[in-house]
C-alpha cells in the first residue's frame, strides 16, 4: 500500500527540533524557522551528540556568521513561498530586506558570495518545489497555482518550471499520476 502525504515542512521543522531538545533534556526556546537559543551552555560533549543527532534529520548547526545569515535568508525565502500566512504580494526583495534588517543587495551579494547561487534561483526553486505538492496534493488548476505562488501569468509558472525540472507542469503531473494508477494496480493485483 502506498500513502501519499502533505506536510507543512515548518511544522515538521519544529516538532523534530522539540523531540531532540527534549530527548536530550536540553532547556531551549524555539525563535523561529531555524532559530534555537539555548538556555544552558552545552559541555561539547552535548554539543556533539546534540549535532550528530540533528544530522541524521538533515539539519545542521550553523556557526559562522555569514553562513547563519544565509540561513535565515534561505529559511525565509522557504517560509515567504510554503506559508500561506507569509505568502502576501509583497515584493520578495521588500520581504526579505524588512525581515532580516539588511538591505536586499548585501543579502543577495552575501548569498551569492556564500551559495555561488543567487537569491532569485533559491526562490525559484522553492516556487517549482510548491508548485509540485500543489500539482499532486490539491485540485488546484495551474491557474490557481500561478496566482497563489505570484507569478506574473501561467506562461511564466510554466517556462520556469520546464526550465527547473525538464519537463512543463502537465507533463509531470501525468508522468506522477500514471505511476500512482501502476502502483495501485500492482497493489490491487496482491490482493
């Protein structure tokens, strides 16, 4: 039997960092998207445990200054694009420089400087990421897609997703749907 999931990755994001605080009875409070302050200074001892443990989850701690700035800038962009309470018609550039408190062209030199990619790439790619979940999970047309993720038209969702993926929105949903009715035919013949 298969199961096909939704999942909101800030909530998910956030329970696994509660279960591993607490499973090491480490006295936190969670900021926000990919943000801890510790309430006790950890021996390196837990230190380690406490990352060797996030890692198996694929989540790494971030220690130096740039590279936790890039973070926050990754985790808002990722926060703009799958929250719908965050996802407005602002301009992401706006966005981004009012929530981290820095102008957009030192956050996207940093982020360039530090990925070799750039902020408009990140984001695209989140957006083509969404845009999947929703093709699979909602009954949204693509339509409704482009309006939701805020793109100009469906021309433009389209062109940026057969440039990210390699194939255009239609052809990934068939190509998803078609395996699901293999899947559920492979699964009724078992029974």
């Amino acid at each position: 039997m298969k199961l096909f999931l939704k999942f909101d990755f800030n909530t998910v994001s956030k329970k696994v960092l509660e279960f591993k605080f607490n499973e090491f009875n480490i006295k936190h409070k969670i900021l926000g998207f990919g943000e801890v302050e510790l309430l006790k200074k950890l021996t390196s001892d837990e230190y380690e445990t406490l990352e060797a443990s996030l890692n198996d989850y694929g989540i790494e701690i971030v220690e130096n200054e740039k590279s936790i700035l890039v973070q926050k800038i990754k985790d808002a962009i990722v926060d703009m694009v799958f929250n719908e309470d965050t996802n407005v018609n602002v301009k992401s550039s706006v966005y981004l420089s009012e929530r981290l408190g820095h102008s957009y062209g030192y956050l996207s030199n940093l982020f360039s400087e530090v990925t070799f990619s750039s902020v408009e790439n990140f984001m695209i790619i989140q957006k083509i990421e969404y845009s999947k979940q929703l093709l699979l999970n909602t009954d949204l047309t693509l339509t409704e897609i482009a309006f939701k993720l805020n793109y100009s038209s469906v021309a433009h969702l389209s062109t940026q997703f057969k440039n990210t993926t390699g194939i255009t929105p239609s052809a990934f949903q068939r190509i998803i749907f078609k395996r699901r009715d293999i899947a559920q035919q492979k699964n009724n013949s078992l029974h």
